[in-house]
C-alpha cells in the first residue's frame, strides 16, 4: 500500500513540475506576432517598382516598411481583406545586392521580414544594326552607297556638261553675230 501512495505522490509531482513549462510553452511571452513580407518581382532594376504583401498586422490595419534598397518608406494598406499591400521604389543607386525588407505594424505588435535582390541594371541594345526608315528608296541608297559612283554615271556626267559647254558656245556665236535684215 506504501507503494501506491509513493507512486501517486511521485506522479503528481511531475505533473505539478511539467505543467507550467508546458504552459509557458503554450503562451507567447508578448503579444508580438511575426511573419514574412512577400515582393514582387523578387529582382529587379534600380529605379524599378516592387509590390510588397504582407498578413501579420491583420485585416484593416497598416504598417510601414523599409529597407536600404528603397527610395522612401513604403505606407501599407489593407488589400481585399487579404493582409496589406504597398508599393516602393528601388534607389536608382542602388548597387546590385539582395536587401532586407523591414514592415512594422501601426500598433508596434507586429514584425515582418522579407528580401529584394537588386540586380544589374542594364539598358537594352540592338543584336544586329539597325535599318532606319527611308521607306522604298532605303534598297537604292543602300546600293549605292555600296558600289558609290561608277562608269556609268561618269558617262551621263560628262555627257550632260558637253551638252551644256555646247548650248553655251551656240548661244555666244549667236550674239556676236550681227542681225541681218
């Protein structure tokens, strides 16, 4: 019988040392909540736009969130009772690198942590050159452009300047000449 009593003594003592553990456990210790922010796109170029969405303030509240990639603080709004939404700006100097994203609840209950990754920024060029415009003559001003002038259009030169040497002397003749009656 001594032993029954030993053994319950002993269980309740156990039970009595592990339920507040347990029970710390179970309750936060503050009422801060934390999560995650998402971006979208996730990379981007300097000077680019991003979406951030985030749910661990709740439904109807707001929050700012920061990080050193963004040009000023970005004001979150609550977005068809699915979390809130902002949009921010990458610093157009921003170098290229992955930044933490920073949103803290209006209420300062609440932490959301995130990353953008910042990627080269690089301007678009042609692959191959580029025809401009011209319409139906760009076929002829590029041939000639290529084979520039050749005998024959020497020929017609010179043949229109004798032409013109020739009217010019016929006329001159013509002037010196008296008028006949």
């Amino acid at each position: 019988m001594r032993s029954l009593s030993l053994t319950f003594c002993a269980a309740l003592a156990a039970g009595a040392i592990s339920l507040p553990a347990s029970a710390a456990l179970a309750v936060p210790a503050s009422d801060d909540r934390t999560g995650t922010v998402s971006v979208s796109p996730s990379r981007v170029s300097p000077g680019g736009e991003v979406e951030l969405r985030t749910d661990v303030c709740g439904k109807g509240k707001s929050a700012r969130g920061n990080s050193e990639a963004f040009a000023s603080e970005a004001r979150f709004e609550p977005a068809d009772g699915k979390g809130l939404v902002a949009e921010a700006r990458i610093r157009s100097d921003a170098a290229p690198d992955d930044y933490e994203v920073w949103v803290t609840c209006k209420d300062g209950h609440g932490r959301a942590t995130g990353t953008v990754t910042v990627v080269h920024h690089s301007r678009p060029s042609p692959v191959a050159p580029v025809r401009a415009g011209g319409g139906g003559t760009a076929a002829l001003a590029e041939e000639a452009a290529d084979e520039g002038p050749g005998a024959s259009h020497a020929v017609i030169g010179l043949g229109l300047g004798a032409v013109a040497a020739v009217a010019v002397a016929f006329r001159s003749a013509r002037r010196r000449r008296p008028a006949q009656h």
